[in-house]
C-alpha cells in the first residue's frame, strides 16, 4: 500500500513537471468579475494581446459579472489548478467580499497571486444637470436632503461603492447606495440622471467627462492630485485632507497551480504590462502600470492591504448585498 501511493507521487509528480514544461499548449481564458466596457474588461483587453504574444498561445478574455465579482473569483478558484483559467481582480474579489460574507464558496487562500498589474485612483463624478461643481457642493445638498441623492457603483464591495462609504464616513452626509452589475452600468445610470453621483474608476468616468461630456468629474480619490488625471484635484485640495483611496487590479491562478507555470504567467505578464502600446493605452484612461517584483512580493503587499479593506468594511458598516 505504502509503495502505490509513492508512485502515485511520483507519477502525479512528472506529470506536473511535464505540464509545466510544456505549458501553455492551448489557449488561455482570463476571466473578469465585471461586465464589459468597465475598468477591469478594460485593463483586461488592453494586456490581452500583448499577452497571448508572450505565452504564444491566444488569450481569451471572459467576463462573470455579478455579487461584487465573487461569482468569477469563485468560478476560477475552482477550476483546473493548470494555468488555463486566470483572474484579474480587485481587492473586492480578494480582501473585500470574504469580508463582507464567510459563506462564500471561495476563500483568498484558493486564489495564487502572481503579480499586481495597475494601480489607478477613483474619480468622484456627477451628472451635470444637479449643479455640483466641488466636493462641498456634494456635501451640502446630502446634508441638507439626506438619501434625496443616489450614488451608484459596480456593486456591494466594489471599490466605488467603499469610495462612497468612506465619503459619507468622513463627511457625514448620507446617500442612497444603487448597486449595478459593473462601473459601466453604474456610469450609464448616472449620465442619464436616474443617479446622481458616482466614485467610477477612470477608464468609466474620464472619456465621458470633459466641458462637453456627460458627467462632470469633481476630483480623485487621492489625497493630492494624481499625475494619472492631473486636472482633477485631490481630496485635501477639494478640502477632505482626511481622505485617501487608491485602488489596484492584479492577476491570479487557481491554487495549487504548479510554481514552473506561475513563473510563466507571470513573466509573460509582466512582458505585456511593460510594452510602451499598454502603458500608453492604460495611461490614456488613467490607470498606470504597476507590477510587483515578484509572486511572492505581491502576496506580501495582500497581507498589509487587505488591513486597509477590510477595516474600512468594518468601519463604514458595509454590508453585502
């Protein structure tokens, strides 16, 4: 008995070093938590082909929207641990939800970390027709009708929706929380007027707003102004010193994905995010290239970032949908 199971080790043993030095051998699904035309689809399709180049193989991307990106974080913790089925998420997917909900069907531990691949702020933006040029524009009319505005976001522990609970946190005022399937959706809400406000990640917001746009972009989320969006005041100019919020995308494996494929992952990725066509496209829409020295550098980061996340949950009293 004790010999079957030894060389069932070592059989499945050279069976993942053979894996792992033939890998990839077919094409790779990327899978992302929101619907399309929103931040991560598009920081996804912006590294895709750069990255299909990379593993010589091509590279589907595949959007599972829905449940704040749980539902997609799920699907790929519980898929083939072999490099074929990858995430791009958010701290929503990997610190917020586990928080917000412990009945998940998945758990940080079952997502492998490969590398963080931006990093960009968040753009407080309104529809033009309510007037708000300024932060304390916002404030005051929340405090004077508190729940008369509503704010949308990409859902129940997306990185907008924290944007808005941190707002009222530090601010006071109240709003109406209008959850939407993705940061797309929630923009369309707020450029037709059924909302009135949004924290949007700049690839939403920006190519709408502008002296002629459909939303006007007030400032980021960041304290001081970002060079990613230098028009736009940070929060301490727009007079919430007290204010600060940045937000990152990375990519992910099942775990237990062998380390041989990890490493090819994540050298092919770091090859797209360096290619001048991705910085430039990314750049265009606000969100800057951001990579982490290594797997294991970028599980690190989670540790320590995951503190910020989940006390905000705690603090604000965000709850799930």
């Amino acid at each position: 008995m004790k010999f079957a199971k030894l060389l069932f080790a070592l059989v499945a043993a050279l069976a993942l070093g053979a894996h792992a030095q033939t890998y990839p051998v077919k094409p790779i699904r990327v899978i992302v938590g929101f619907a399309p035309a929103g931040a991560a689809d598009y920081v996804a399709r912006s590294m895709s082909e750069s990255f299909s180049k990379a593993l010589g193989q091509p590279v589907v991307v595949e959007n599972r929207p829905g449940n704040g990106s749980s539902i997609a974080a799920d699907f790929v913790a519980k898929s083939a641990p072999d490099g074929y089925t990858l995430l791009i998420a958010s701290p929503s997917s990997i610190s917020v939800n586990p928080a917000l909900n412990p009945k998940l069907g998945y758990q940080p531990k079952d997502l492998l970390p490969i590398t963080q691949i931006t990093t960009s702020p968040l753009v407080l933006a309104v529809n033009p027709n309510t007037g708000f040029k300024s932060v304390q524009d916002i404030v005051a009319a929340a405090k004077k009708e508190p729940g008369k505005l509503n704010v949308a976001h990409a859902g129940n522990g997306s990185a907008p929706h924290l944007g808005a609970a941190l707002f009222t946190q530090i601010t006071g005022a109240q709003f109406t929380s209008v959850p939407y399937r993705g940061g797309a959706l929630a923009i369309q809400s707020v450029m037709a007027g059924d909302t009135q406000l949004t924290f949007g990640t700049s690839p939403s917001v920006l190519p709408h707003a502008g002296p002629t746009g459909r939303l006007r972009a007030i400032a980021v989320s960041t304290r001081e102004r970002s060079p990613l969006v230098p028009d736009l005041p940070g929060m301490r100019e727009a007079g919430l010193p007290e204010y600060n919020l940045e937000f990152w995308y990375g990519m992910f494996a099942p775990a237990g994905t062998p380390p041989a494929v990890v490493k090819k992952i994540y050298d092919a990725t770091i090859s797209a995010m360096q290619q001048p066509s991705v910085k430039a496209a990314l750049a265009r829409e606000g969100t800057e290239v951001s990579i982490s020295a290594s797997p294991e550098a970028f599980g690190k980061f989670l540790v320590e970032d995951e503190k910020f996340w989940v006390n905000l949950v705690k603090s604000a009293n965000v709850k799930a949908e």
